[in-house]
C-alpha cells in the first residue's frame, strides 16, 4: 500500500509522515531529502548551476540511501548537512531539473516497489504514485509554515528572522507551484488536511483514519 502526502515547505510534512509511517509500520520515504542531496552533491562537486546537463549526469553516479529520517549520500550521513540555509536555497537547481526528477522518481519507485510505503514531497500523488491508495495534501497557513521553519532553524543554530523566513518561502513556494516539471499540485483525488491549530498527535490520528477508515458497528 502507498500513502503519498503533498504539501508546501512547513506544513509539518516530514514529522507527519514519518510518524505515520511509524504508526502503520510503514516505509517513510523523505523526497524532499533526495532532492536536497542531489543539490550538496553538486555544491560540493563546484557544479555550474548554469549547466543543467552538469548535475543532471552528476545525479545517477551517487548513492543515496534513506534509513527513517536519515540520508546518506555516497555513504556520509548528510542528514545535517542537507538541512542550511544554502542548501534549501540551492536544492532549486535539482528539484527543476528534468533528469534529476526523473531519475529520483525511479529511485523513489523503486524504494516502495516491495514495501508499504508513506512518501512525502510535491509530486508523489500526481507524478511519482499517480495510482497511490491513499493520497494527503497536507497545508498550512503562510504565517503558521514559516513559524515552524523558523524554530526549525533556530534549532539547527541557524539564524534568521520571521520576515526573512517568510520572503524565502514565498519564492519557494512560487518556484515549487510554477515549475515546469513535477510542480507542486494536489492530485484530484487527494484528501486536503489544514494542519493549522492542530498538534502532530491530532494530524497523524487524522491520517490513521483516512488510511485505515474506522470500521462500522
Ligand atoms: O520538503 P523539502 O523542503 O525538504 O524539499 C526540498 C525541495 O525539494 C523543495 O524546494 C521542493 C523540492 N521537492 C520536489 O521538488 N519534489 C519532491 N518530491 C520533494 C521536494
């Protein structure tokens, strides 16, 4: 079985998908982070941003693995490292990149292939899992998305402020809905959940029943 959750940055996305995941005892698979791990590759490699045909052959010669919330790339736990500043700003470059998507596509095809599986990104109900059974666009307010990815940060010892948070995620969220491959949608059969006012615990206890609906007396 697939549950495929879609959403914007900071709308509690990854802790609710992974905890649901736990709660099924299901595969949780992290897009976001392979995308993100792709773009510190290329960092790391002095990629030239401007040469799409650079990272896009740079993307099937690395080795990513996901184990929970972890990543490894190449066999390092980047799990940190993909999470600065500079690398959500980057990661762009490999989320609009048309080989890169495909080929993490078929990465994240593969990985649920044998298992029951929750995965998480922008386009795993309409692009990745078209035909997933049980498919969540998770949102939440601006303000409310941008709260969370301050504490976030501030609890990485990142500094930044609500205003920066908010400008930063506007263009992202522009740039995520306006792409021209894999664009942030909600499929036409998913289940939209405001996660406004509502703790993790009520979320995830929302989903259970989307995916697991309460039986009749
Ligand atoms: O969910 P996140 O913030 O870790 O995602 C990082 C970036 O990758 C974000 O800009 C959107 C993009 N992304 C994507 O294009 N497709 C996915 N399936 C997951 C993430």
């Amino acid at each position: 079985m697939i549950v495929t959750i879609d959403g914007p940055a900071g709308a509690g996305k990854s802790t609710v998908a992974r905890a649901l995941a736990g709660r099924l005892g299901f595969l949780y698979l992290d897009t976001g982070a392979m995308y993100r791990a792709v773009a510190l590759a290329g960092l790391r490699r002095g990629v030239d941003w401007e040469k799409p045909d650079e990272l896009a052959a740079l993307a099937p010669t690395l080795s990513i693995e996901l184990d929970d919330d972890r990543i490894f790339l190449d066999g390092e736990d980047v799990s940190r490292a993909i999470r600065t500043q500079e690398v959500t700003r980057i990661t762009r470059f490999a989320a609009g990149n048309p080989d890169v998507r495909r080929h993490l596509v078929d990465l994240q095809r593969r990985l649920a292939e044998k298992h029951d599986a929750v995965t998480e990104g922008r386009d795993q109900g309409t692009v990745a899992f078209p035909k997933a059974d049980c498919k969540i666009y998770l949102t939440a307010s601006p303000t409310q998305r941008a709260k969370r990815r301050l504490a976030d940060l501030e609890a990485q010892g990142e500094s930044a402020t609500l205003e920066n948070v908010l400008a930063a995620q506007e263009a992202r969220d522009h740039g995520d809905a306006s792409r021209e491959v894999g664009p942030l949608a909600k499929a036409a059969d998913a289940v939209e959940v405001v996660t406004d006012g509502l703790s993790i615990d009520q979320v995830v206890d929302r989903l259970v029943s989307l995916v697991r609906p309460p039986q009749a007396p």
